[in-house]
C-alpha cells in the first residue's frame, strides 16, 4: 500500500505538522496499525478505508489510537481530494468523534469539528512547577489549557514532561494573547508518547474556542510556537461548532511492503 507524508498547517515542506495516511482497501488488524504507527514515530498516523459513503478514518499515535486530530484529517484530506478524489471539493469521514466533513477551498482545507465544554479549574503549584511558569488562568475540556500572561512565556518555555503527566487532561497545552495573532499556543503530549504536537487542531477546538470568548470575536487567527510552527483559521459556528482551516504541503510518497496482518 502507498503511504503519504502531509505536513498540515504550512504552505511548505519541513514546517507545519506531519502526518503519515494510508489509504486502504480494508482494515489491518488493530495491532499492525499501532506497530506502524510506532515505526512512523510521528505524532499521527491515519488510516483510511472507503465506504458507499466517504472514508472510515482512524488515528494512531506511536502509543495508542486517538479519538478526533486535526492535522492529520487535514493531512488526510489533501491526499483524498488530491490523489484519489481530485475533482470533489469536500470528503467526510466517519470517526470516533461523529461524522468530519472537509472543504476545498482554494489553497485552505476546511474542517467541521466539535468543541468541548471548558470549565475553570484552579491554578495549582503543579501547574506551576510542570510548565515552569505560573498560568493566569486555567481551563479544562478535553485538554487542559493553560493561559499565561505573555507570548513569550509560551514561545521559551522548557516544561517538565514528567511532571506534565501528573496533570489533567488529555494534552497539556500553554497559551497566550500574541502580537500578531490573536493567540499563540504549545501543545504537550507525553500522555500520548508525544512530547511536543508541532500543530495541533484538536488542541484547537478548545484554545479558539477560550479566546473566541475572551475577545468577543466569532473568529481567531492562531500561531502554534513549536519549532516546526503552524497557522490555524479558527472560526466558531452559532451550532456550537467550530471550524478550523489550513494548507498542506505533501513531502513524500513511501510503498509499504512489510505484511500488515489482518
């Protein structure tokens, strides 16, 4: 089977966040996946399998199966609507999280995803010590978000993965009003054997979500500061929806030609 390297949220290679999807013509066993997964060592891997209607879509980090990541639907998409579908301008994927439908438009692949219910939670010493500066404020959805009073706190910081864990939520994120963004944002994942996501739309759903309430505004232009660094179009939709927009850049195509069982 062929394999695509994406990387998501960039308009050029070795930027943005990669992703590896396979598109196949019926499922592996759930083992091969994660063991393909591991040997990836990417932060995603997705696997497709086409159905009377759209894609099946399952995501894999090298440690264990996902329930909703936005880069690699987005990484996803491009390989679907470039490769495989090239003259549709929407694809929609049934996953864990419900139906995901992505739209061409233009140079932007725009998804459709759910948002979380966030709710405040107090500032603890924990935080504090595990990000190695003190948040103003913090809230808790899927993820854990939390706010600090300067960019430049989010861009430097150096926290302790360890101590991460001992935190709430599914990924740790760090985030912070930017000067030319209306947020610039980390996401942290050493509950998923991931140490940095380099762009993490999940992540999204929660930390535009906070700041859509926080400016007073529907949309939110973002920055993730890892080093590899990415552009999110976030824009919150009056279903409670949110739908988060971004380019692709494709790097390379691989033959897989070790047996995946079944």
């Amino acid at each position: 089977m062929k394999q695509y390297l994406v990387d998501a949220f960039t308009s050029k290679p070795f930027a943005g966040n990669p992703a590896a999807v396979c598109v196949l013509e019926r499922w592996p066993s759930e083992e091969s996946m994660k063991k393909l997964a591991m040997e990836n060592n990417l932060s995603e891997t997705a696997f497709l399998v086409k159905e009377e209607k759209g894609y099946h879509l399952r995501w894999f980090t090298p440690e264990t199966e996902v329930a909703l990541c936005g880069h690699a639907t987005l990484a996803s998409s491009f390989v679907i609507l470039n490769f495989y579908e090239p003259d549709s301008a929407e694809v929609q994927f049934r996953t864990r999280s419900g139906i995901l439908t992505v739209h061409r438009k233009g140079n932007l692949y725009e998804m459709d995803f759910p948002t979380y219910e966030l709710q405040e939670i107090p500032v603890t010493d924990a935080m504090e010590r595990a990000f190695g500066a003190r948040p103003i404020q913090a809230v808790l959805g899927l993820d854990l978000v939390c706010v600090f009073a300067s960019e430049d706190t989010v861009r430097n910081m150096k926290p302790d993965q360890a101590l991460l864990t001992g935190l709430p939520g599914r990924i740790q994120n760090a985030t912070a009003q930017g000067a030319e963004t209306d947020c610039v944002s980390r996401s942290f994942c050493p509950k998923l054997g991931i140490a940095e996501d380099p762009v993490c739309g999940s992540a999204h759903c929660q930390i535009a979500a906070y700041w859509a309430g926080q400016l007073h505004k529907a949309e939110i232009a973002a920055y993730q500061a890892s080093r590899r660094g990415g552009f999110l179009h976030c824009r919150m939709e009056e279903n409670g929806r949110i739908t988060i927009s971004g380019e692709a850049a494709l790097v390379a195509v691989a033959e897989i030609v070790a047996a995946l069982d079944r």
